[in-house]
C-alpha cells in the first residue's frame, strides 16, 4: 500500500483549483501533517494521527486550522465527485 505522502506529494504538479487557492505556507502545512501521519508508527488510527499531526503543523506554520479542513472536505468532494 503506498504511503500517503506519496499520494499527495504531486498536488504541485496536478494544480487542482483547490490546492492552488492555498497559500505555500498552507501547502507546506498540508504535505507536513501528511508526511507526519506517515512516520507515525503508533498503533492509533488514522484520524488521530492525522489530527495530532495537524495541530502541530498548524502552529508551526501560523496558518488556520478550519482553512485547512476545509480544504481537506472540498478535495474529497472533488474525489467523490469523480
């Protein structure tokens, strides 16, 4: 199964509207919570590793935490969509 950094880590290169509508810090904040998800070998489920990995991206970064899961619902909405 392939990691999910590496999912994600061409959403430079698809140039999706939502993705390009953040700002680099928000992208940068997005690609760490996910490549933090992925090195957390604990036996928590993904939710809790990836909302652990998201409050601290969120105050490294300075960006909005409800910006972020926007994101997140309107890329899944485009997924599903497909």
């Amino acid at each position: 199964m392939p990691k999910i950094s590496e999912l994600v880590k061409d959403l430079d290169e698809i140039k999706t509207t939502t993705w390009t509508k953040l700002s680099p810090k928000q992208r940068d904040c997005i690609k760490e919570a996910l490549s933090k998800v992925d090195a957390d070998k604990s036996n928590a489920n993904f939710l809790v590793k990836f909302e652990v990995a998201l409050e601290s991206s969120v105050e490294k970064y300075g960006v909005n935490k409800e910006h972020i899961e926007t994101f997140i619902d309107k890329i899944i909405d485009e997924s599903l969509e497909e």
